[in-house]
C-alpha cells in the first residue's frame, strides 16, 4: 500500500478513545461529506463545515470500530483509500476515503462513502 500519512493519522484519531483530535487537522476552509450506509437501504449523509464534523463526532460510537487501510493512493494533493472497518475482528463494512490537502498538510475536503453491502475479498 501507499502511504497515505494524512488519511492513516485521521483514521487512527478515529478508532481511538479521542477522535476529536481529527478536529485539529482541518482547513478554515473544510467541507465534508460522509455516506454512511448501514445497509438494506438504510443510510445517511453527514455533510457540512467544521459544526458538521464535531456533529458526525458527536453522533459515532468511539473506540469501536477498527480503521483497516487497504489500498492507499497520494495523488498531488489528494489522498484516497479503499478499506474496511471491523467490529470485534470481524468485518463491518467496506469505505472509500477522499481527502484533498491545503498548502500545509490539512484537509481542506473529505469525501467518505461506506457501506456493508460490499466486501473487497483480500
């Protein structure tokens, strides 16, 4: 896999016991989207600015669910990863991550779509 330094500390804030430190890697300027799909249908998006980040923060379960990176591409200045998320070792859901980079390394957009309807067999 590529290194993808950004993105692999975000996900790492993420699975930690304090995830709001993913608060201190954002742009003035962020903007973000999270598709987040439960499956059979059901799913919701999470969109907005700084407020719509500490509002995704505020609503997910922490330190339970586990990051896995699998396919990591650096493009300029975009990060992209294809992964999984597990649940007590086992599989959760498949995600796709997309993080654009300002000048000094903070995410400045973050696009997230994960669903459990789709599994990437290793």
């Amino acid at each position: 896999m590529t290194t993808v330094p950004v993105l692999t500390r975000w996900f790492g804030y993420m699975d930690s016991d304090d995830p709001d430190r993913v608060l201190g890697m954002i742009a003035d300027d962020f903007t973000m989207s999270v598709q987040f799909s439960q499956g059979g249908g059901q799913s919701a998006e999470f969109v907005g600015d700084r407020a719509g980040l500490v509002g995704y923060l505020a609503q997910r379960e922490k330190s339970t669910l586990i990051h896995h990176l699998d396919v990591g591409v650096v493009a300029g200045d975009y990060e992209l990863v294809v992964g999984r998320t597990t649940r007590n070792g086992a599989f959760e859901a498949s995600f796709n991550a997309t993080a654009q980079l300002d000048s000094t390394g903070a995410v400045r957009r973050l696009l997230i779509a994960r669903t459990p309807e789709v599994a990437f067999v290793r």
